[in-house]
C-alpha cells in the first residue's frame, strides 16, 4: 500500500473517525503480534515456585475422590 495515499485518505478523514482508525490498527497489532510468537519465546513455568505445591499431599492423590468429598461436605451444610 502506498503511504502516502493512505496518509492523505487517513488526513481527509474527522478526528473521531481518525480515532477510530487507530483503535483499530492497535487492535490489529496487539492480535497478531499474540498469534506471531514461537512456541520458543514462551517462558517455561517449570522451575515457578507452585509447580508441585501440592505433590507430597496424601488427600489429593485421588483428585476426584477429594472433590466428591469436599462436596458432600458443603451440600451437608446447605441441608442443615
């Protein structure tokens, strides 16, 4: 696209519509800026503090078994 042509169609247009334009052209960079990055660029979270926060839990070594619990606890309250 010629620059100088879209500078003067960008220049011809009110200011709001001008505002608008460059709203947009934000959008568009931030969303293909996100879609432009390599699996390699992304961070690595294994070495993060959380990253086995919970491992030497006994009560948690059956995740679904926990949650059916913590729910029949709750529901019981709600019954009271």
């Amino acid at each position: 696209m010629e620059s100088k042509g879209f500078y003067n169609k960008f220049e011809s247009l009110p200011i709001e519509a001008q505002r608008q334009v460059l709203a947009f052209i934000d959008l568009l960079q931030k969303r293909y800026r996100s879609k432009s990055k390599k699996p390699s660029e992304r961070k690595s979270i294994i070495n993060k503090k959380f990253v086995g926060l919970w491992e030497n839990r006994v009560d948690l070594k059956d995740s679904s078994l926990w949650i059916r619990n913590l729910r029949r606890k709750e529901w019981e309250k709600i019954g009271e």
